[in-house]
C-alpha cells in the first residue's frame, strides 16, 4: 500500500476515537457529581451554621431556590467524615449531600432515625465502617449525640422494615448496594446501624420501609 489508509483501519480509528470520547464524556459527568457534591457541602455548611445561630428556617437553606434544609451533622472521627444532612430523602436531596428520611425519627433524637447516601458520593465510607466505630450525630439545638456502630446488613429495598426503638436512639446509613454495581437504583441496599449510649426499652415494629 502507498500512503493509503485501508477501510478497515480507518474503522478502527473511528471505534477508538468514539471510545475515547466516550470514555471521557463519563470521567467528566463523574467529576461534574463529585463537584458539584463537594461544592454542596459547602454552602449547607453556611446554612448549618447559621441554623446553629437560631435563624428561622427559610434563612438556612443553602441556596436561595433550594427545597431542603440541614437538619444534623453527621461525623465518624476515624475515617474524617463531617457531612451535614438534609431534609427529605429525594433523589433531588441526595444529590446535594446525606438525607434524613421523613417519617423516621429526628436525628440525635430517641427513636430509630434512617439517613440515606449514594453510595459514590457521600456514603461511600459505608464500606469501610466496623462494628464499634464511634459515630457522632449534632442535633439543631447544637447537642452532640455519641453512638457506636452496632451491625452491617445487606437488605433487599423492596421488602425491608426499619424497627422503631422510641425509648432509644438508634441511627441507620443506608446506600445502594454493591457499591461497585455499574448501573445505579438496584433492589439492594447496605445499611450500617449504630446505637447511642442511654436508656434501652423494647423495641416495636412499624411499617416505614428502608428506601
């Protein structure tokens, strides 16, 4: 051949061209979800802050259009996790940062509350909590409540129950599950629960499912 580029290698040149593209069109969408993720928690550090300040609620949302509000702040010392959680367990919410599932317990308060994270973004040190790792939740009223991780459990979404413990306070991180799965909004879901120091009473079942 003189200077000629065969048909098929041309073709070869167009498949590679497309999955570079490809390629670099999902390592910028996952970087955009990543950003825009860690800019979040910027802002509704602002916004706890100033709910820490006593302001009235609609003055704590992290941006002016926002539909959610902090509620908690959540930390695990060990691994130097300190996120702030929002309102409201939508998919819209989550993109922004953890969510506190409505219907469930207060955060830092008695009764069993459900927190909920995708599992790429801010929950993916789900992974790496153990069973005795220190967990701290801070409430509005600027209270920090101490818990200990008590269990791991892979759940299936669509058939799961959270127990109610309304004489103590029990706290339960859930993400999708596995955290490798190539496509996203799967049946399962991996749930870390851990329990505060206090009084103990019997527990109760409810029929609030695990989302």
């Amino acid at each position: 051949m003189t200077g000629q580029t065969s048909p098929v290698r041309l073709a070869s040149l167009a498949v590679a061209a497309g999955l570079l593209g490809f390629g670099l069109w999902q390592l910028g969408g996952a970087a955009w979800i990543h950003g825009k993720a860690a800019l979040a928690q910027v802002l509704l550090e602002q916004a706890w802050a100033a709910r820490l300040d006593g302001a009235k609620e609609k003055e704590t949302r992290p941006w002016p259009w926002a539909d959610s509000a902090p509620v908690a702040r959540l930390g695990v010392p060990r691994l130097g996790i300190d996120q702030i959680v929002l309102a409201g367990a939508s998919g819209r919410t989550l993109a922004f940062g953890p969510a506190h599932l409505a219907g469930t317990a207060p955060p830092g308060e008695l009764g069993h509350s459900i927190v909920s994270g995708h599992r790429d973004t801010h929950f993916a040190f789900l992974r790496d909590l153990k069973p005795g790792d220190a967990v701290e939740i801070q409430r509005t009223d600027g209270e920090v409540v101490h818990y200990r991780v008590t269990s791991r459990e892979i759940v299936d979404a669509r058939t799961a129950r959270f127990t109610d413990t309304p004489e103590r306070s029990v706290a339960s991180l859930v993400t999708c599950y596995p955290f490798e799965a190539v496509t996203a909004n799967g049946p399962l879901r991996y749930v870390v629960t851990a329990e505060a120091a206090g009084k103990t009473g019997p527990a109760m079942e409810t029929s609030a499912r695990v989302e």
